[in-house]
C-alpha cells in the first residue's frame, strides 16, 4: 500500500512514515496540511492518515477538500485526542473511514489503520 501521512508534528510523522516503511508499505508525509490536495494531484495513494489538530487548516476541513476531489480515498484520522466520541462522529461526519489514537503503541496502530482500511470501501478512482 502506498500511504501519504499529514501530520505537522514532525516527530510523530517522521515515526508513522518510517513504521509504515518497515511494514512494507510505500509511504510518503507532509508537515504542512495546505500542501496535501496539491500533492494528491500529483501522487496517488491507498489512503491517507490525518491529524484532526493542525495549523493552517484542520483535519477536518481538509477531509472536506480532499473529498471534494478524491471521493474514496480512505482517510484514517490519527490523532492526539485520544478516545473522544464527539471527535470521533465529527471525523466520520466529515468523511473519515476511521479514527486511530496516537496514543497507542505502534502495533496497535498498525493493527487499527489496517482494520480501518480492510473495511473502507476501495479507492478506485483518484478524482471525482
């Protein structure tokens, strides 16, 4: 799978992208949420993995532009929130397939983003 992480703590994105990678999987990030439908244009993806807290422009309404363009992309809310049930119906109200805490340990992330993305519908086109 190719993955595209959104995420402007560093740290956090840098560990997500590199734990993807030693999954197998392709994976690339942004630190800047105004970037990422520019960058989608460009480099199609399996699914997208967003942080709901961001400067610039929240997760949640960059899920809205993203859906404006890329209607089935699975996009996995990954956020510091931990389990918030308003956040989370927030999310899925916007467009998100799934929500994972931050605060888990990187196995159960993986395990969470893959069940998410075993459920979500494909993502068979990249533009609407």
């Amino acid at each position: 799978m190719n993955f595209l992480v959104v995420d402007d703590n560093r740290l956090l994105n840098r560990f997500l992208t590199t734990y993807l990678r030693s999954k197998g999987h392709s994976c690339s990030s942004l630190t800047d949420p105004t970037k990422a439908v520019s960058w989608l244009d460009l480099n199609p993806c399996d699914a997208i993995i967003l942080d709901i807290g961001m400067p610039k422009i929240d997760g949640l309404s960059l899920i809205s532009m993203i859906r404006e363009k890329f209607a089935s992309v699975p996009i996995v809310m990954f956020t510091g929130l931990g389990y918030d049930e308003e956040a989370m119906q927030a999310a899925r109200k916007a467009g998100a397939n799934g929500y994972v805490s931050k605060g888990l340990g990187p196995s159960e992330i993986y395990s969470a983003l893959m069940r998410v993305l075993t459920q979500a519908p494909k993502a068979a086109d990249t533009a609407a």
